[in-house]
C-alpha cells in the first residue's frame, strides 16, 4: 500500500512523459533550457552564499559564550518554520513597490527601485530561506569540533587563515557540502517562493506549473518535473553521503 | 633557548564567577621540569592555560618570559609548546605533517622542515608510521605523535597536560621513563600537570602540589613527602596515618613491635611485588597503614598488632 502511494504517482510521471522527443526537446529548446539554467544558476549561487555567510557565522558562534547568545541563536534559525510563500511576501514587503528598499532609494535619489520581482528578489528570497536551516547546521558541527584543535594550531604559530584552512574547513567539511546540497535542492523546487516574487524570471518549478495549468501541456510538464526531480535528488543523494548523522541537516 | 617563566600575581575568574585561580605567584627556572600535581578541579589545567596564553589573567596579573611581560603577547608568538590532555592531533594529517604543522606555520620551507621532521620521528621511535593519520594509532604512538609535534619548533617552554591521562598503568609507567630521559636530554623548561603523586615524584625536579586554586606547596618531591607543609598536601602525596591529636606519620614510621606503645587490630592485607601493605583498624576508629619487610611474617586478620613509632618521623598539623 505504501509502497504504491510513492511509486504510482513517479511511474504516472515518467509515463506521462515518456516520450524521448519531449526529453529533446526540454533539453534543447531555449525557452526550457534557459529556464533550466537560471534555475540552476541561482540554487548553486544561493547555496554558495547560503553556506558561506553561515560558515562564518557558526564559525564565530562555536565556543563563544555571552549574555543573549541564545536568543541570538534562536532569532538566527527562527525563519526556518516559516512557509516560502511567507518568506516572499517579506521580499515584497523588503523590496517591492511600497517597500522599505523603494521608500530609502526614493528619499536619496528620488528613484523608487524596485528588485522584489526580479532575479536579486529571488535570490534574496531563497537566501532568507535557506541561511537559518545552514546556521543551524553548521553551528552544531561546529559546536561538535573540539575546540582544542584550533588552540593547537594557535600554539603552533598559525595564523588565523591557515587555521581556517588546516582546521575548520577539514573538520567541517561533511556539513559544508551537505547543507549546501541541501539549500541547492530546496532551491531547486521552491515554487512558492517563486510564485509569488518571479514575475519577470522564468524558473523551472514556474515553468512546470505555467506548462500544465497554462499551455495544458501535460507531457511537458512532466518531463520537465523527471529533470527537476532527478537533478534535486542527486543534490540531496550528495547531501546524505556526506552528511551521515547530521541531525539538523533535514 | 629554554626560558625562566613567572607568574606573578596572576588570577583567573570565569565568566560565572568560579575562581579557577587564587592569586598566584610561580617561578619556573630555566630547564626546570615541574610537576603540578593535585585533585580534579583544582586550577592546574587553569595554570597552564594562562601560562600558555590561552587564556587571560585577571587585572593585576602578570606573565613573565625571561623577565619580559609577555601578558598580552598572543598565543602565536610565544613559541610554546603544549600536549593537551586528548593529544588535539589533526585527524585529516599524516603524523608526519602533524610533527611539521609547527614549522609549516612558521614558514619554514620544506626542503628545511623534513629533516627536522625525520629527526623528531627518530626521537619517538616512530619512523614507521610516518604517513599514518592519527586515527590510525594506538593511544601511546597518538601521545608520542603529540609530543614531537610540541618539540619539533623548539620550544622555550614545554606544557603537559594529564600527558598520560588516557593510557593504561603499564603504558603510563613505560611512557613515563621515556619522557623522563627526553626531558633530561632537552634541558627544555617544562610543566606537566598530573594527579598521580608517583608520576608527579618521577618526573619533575620540583614539584606544586595545587588545592582549591593556590599552590599549598612547592619543593622537592623529598621535600615534599617528608616535610608536608599542610594536612591536605600530606595527605594527598603518599599515605598519611592519622595518630590523634594532631600528630600523624607515614607507612615508614610503622613497624610491628610486640613492646610497642601502639596497638591497632588488623583489617586487611595487600601482597604487592614483594612487599605486603598491610592495614589496621586503629583505637581511635580511624585506619593505620604500614609496610612489612620483605619475609617478616604476616599477621592474621581480625588479630591485635602492637606498633613502634618512630618519633622523629611524627608529623604535625
Ligand atoms: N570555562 C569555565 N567556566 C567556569 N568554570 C570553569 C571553567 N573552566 C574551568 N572551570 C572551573 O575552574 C576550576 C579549575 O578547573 P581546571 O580545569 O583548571 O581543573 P583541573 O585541575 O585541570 O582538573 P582536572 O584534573 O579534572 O583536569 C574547576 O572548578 C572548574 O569547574
Ligand atoms: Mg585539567
């Protein structure tokens, strides 16, 4: 029974658009490509920075012990639970046509900029989206290194950029590459995100509902959903090799 | 190259308020090796720290290297070496780039750095497992591994921490002899920090016996162990048997006598390589501990024994 639940609906999928002319052409028309691209595109830069910028903030975090710093933890992983169509309406609320963002440019240059539907607002959503659950992450593998290390290291002579490369980055290296994988995946699939900020970018979750509610091209759309699936699962597949008992990964 | 290391009215208070460290003043002398022996949550990893600059005294406090205040010299350029108390070996490098990371981090080109290296390997016998990771070796090649890597820059100043702590007694004992000849041999000024007396005994010139966060003592182990400045240092180096009134003496000062002035009733008895320790229940309720020679014969359990005292050996508090 459970087994049918998962498994109908994936081969109803890849039967829908199991036709190889379809795969060529997703593959090869522009429309789709490029949507495939930017698509891509921006889940790896998202990712990047989303792994970055949370690197250095656990990083900084571990091992370090001050007054608020649990309310600091708790503020920095908090939007976690909200839902992306939330997120967006943030973005919007940040940096659309009545926003915080067009009021300040507007008051400076007399110019009301607008980023919220275009590329920057996404990836800002998706960011926003992604930072905390790689806060989270690293922060506990860090939290799990042994501070020790990185004190030898000092004892020895290290500079600060030599310790990060001889030390931090080993030792955190599997939750790295596995939140990064996360953040690509989830950035791959968010549509409610998209859906309410990219009026002016074509992404493939967009271009998946745009296909089937639209154009009502069923097999398209399908075979476009097997891409998306199959490129999300490699990301996640990578994630879970590296990732092994990384609780606050998932 | 070793250095004279002082502390000097040096403090520690953490965040939540613990004092780690009472004001303390500490004089380390060229090449000397000192053993900072005393009980869990006594300060002595906290000594070490601050000599090493890993952590800051309080206001007033002063780190000396060779009469120079070094309190605000960081870390990196003390040129310290340290064994901590889990090795901190870094997983992800060969023991033999483990040894060099210090002259890696100094700069030191590669061409100059192997036959340091080699040399280090040679030193702790472990030639042969140059391109092992650490995770790769048993808990006495691990301390090794960390041992060379502290000596390979050579350090003015060596500090162990519980350098023994996760091996077995027979290791510890093995290991022991061997650091006790290389220290001899690297004239290095050095601290290890322990809490087993014996080792403390074997190992340093001097030794401080720490308490509550202050050093109660300082001298020669002899010193030490015959002339115990406290009740608490007496009884935490060796075995102390407490007469009443103040007055208490060593295994030593115990010999069965059928004329002696003291009688004790027999509780226990240990055989240990040769010798038998031998324990009674004394009048006052307290326990009596003494040494039989070698061949004297053992009393029976439950059975009276009536003591000499040697009176010159009597220690007071
Ligand atoms: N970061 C800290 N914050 C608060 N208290 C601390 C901290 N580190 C140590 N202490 C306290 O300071 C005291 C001395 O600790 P220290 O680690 O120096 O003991 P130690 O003699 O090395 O003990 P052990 O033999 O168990 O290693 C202890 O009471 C400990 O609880
Ligand atoms: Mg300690």
């Amino acid at each position: 029974m459970l087994l049918a639940f998962f498994l109908l609906p994936l081969a109803r999928l890849v039967g829908q658009g199991a036709d190889p002319a379809l795969y060529w052409r997703a593959l090869t028309e522009w429309q789709y490509v490029s949507a495939l691209l930017v698509t891509v595109a921006l889940s790896l830069v998202t990712a990047v920075c989303a792994v970055g910028l949370a690197a250095v903030v656990a990083g900084w975090l571990a091992h370090r012990h001050f007054p608020g710093r649990r309310l600091l933890v708790a503020m920095l992983t908090m939007p976690v639970a909200l839902p992306g169509v939330v997120i967006a309406f943030m973005m919007i609320l940040l940096m659309g046509r009545q926003g915080l963002l067009a009021d300040i440019t507007d008051w400076l240059t007399g110019e009301r900029v607008v980023l919220a539907y275009t590329i920057v607002g996404l990836f800002a959503g998706y960011l926003y989206f992604s930072l905390p659950r790689c806060i989270a992450t690293l922060l506990a593998a860090a939290e799990a290194m042994d501070p020790a290390l990185d004190e030898a290291a000092r004892m020895l002579g290290a500079s600060p950029w030599k310790r990060v490369r001889d030390v931090w980055l080993p030792g955190l290296a599997p939750a790295l590459v596995a939140s990064g994988a996360i953040c690509f995946a989830t950035a791959m699939g968010a549509l409610g995100t998209a859906f309410t900020l990219a009026a002016d970018i074509r992404v493939l979750p967009m271009v998946i509902y745009t296909e089937f509610t639209l154009a009502t091209n069923l097999g398209m759309a399908a075979a476009l959903s097997v891409i998306l699936g199959v490129a999300t699962w490699i990301a996640l597949a990578v994630a879970r090799s590296f990732g092994g008992g990384m609780s606050a990964a998932a | 190259m070793s250095v004279r290391a002082e502390l000097r009215g040096v403090a520690r208070t953490f965040a939540d308020g613990t004092r780690g460290l009472l004001p303390t003043d500490l004089v380390l002398e060229p090449g000397s090796v000192t053993a900072l022996l005393g009980p869990s949550g006594c300060g002595k990893t906290t000594l070490l720290r601050l000599l090493a600059g890993l952590a800051r005294p309080d206001p007033g406090g002063a780190v000396l290297f060779d009469g120079r205040d070094v309190t605000d010299l960081p870390v990196e350029r003390r040129n310290i070496g340290m064994v901590f108390q889990g090795y901190a070996l870094f997983p992800h490098m060969t023991v033999a780039r483990n040894i060099g990371y210090g002259l890696e981090a100094r700069g030191v080109p590669r061409a100059q750095r192997e036959p340091r290296v080699a040399e280090m390997l040679r030193l702790v016998r472990l030639e042969a497992l140059a391109g092992r990771r650490p995770d790769q070796l048993s808990g006495g090649q691990r301390q090794r591994v960390a041992l060379a890597r502290a000596l390979a820059p050579q350090p003015a100043l060596l500090l162990l921490d519980e350098p023994f702590g996760a091996l077995d007694a027979a290791l510890r004992l093995a290991l022991r002899v061997e650091l006790a000849a290389l220290l001899t041999a690297l004239r290095v000024t050095a601290v290890i920090v322990t809490h087993d007396q014996a080792e403390a005994m074997a190992l340093g010139d001097g030794v401080a016996v720490m308490e509550g966060g202050r050093i109660g003592q300082r001298g020669t182990p002899r010193d030490i162990y015959e002339r115990p400045a406290n009740r608490f240092v007496a009884g935490f180096v060796g075995t102390l048997n407490d007469l009443g009134e103040g007055r208490f003496c060593r295994p030593e000062a115990l010999r069965p006598d059928p004329a002696g002035p003291l009688e004790g009733r027999v509780s226990a008895a240990f055989f240990d390589a040769g010798r038998t320790r031998l324990h009674l229940a004394a009048p006052g309720g307290g326990e009596w501990v003494l040494e039989l020679e070698p061949g004297q014969a053992v009393p029976e359990r439950g059975s009276a024994l009536r003591l000499a005292l040697d009176e010159k050996a009597v220690l007071r508090f």
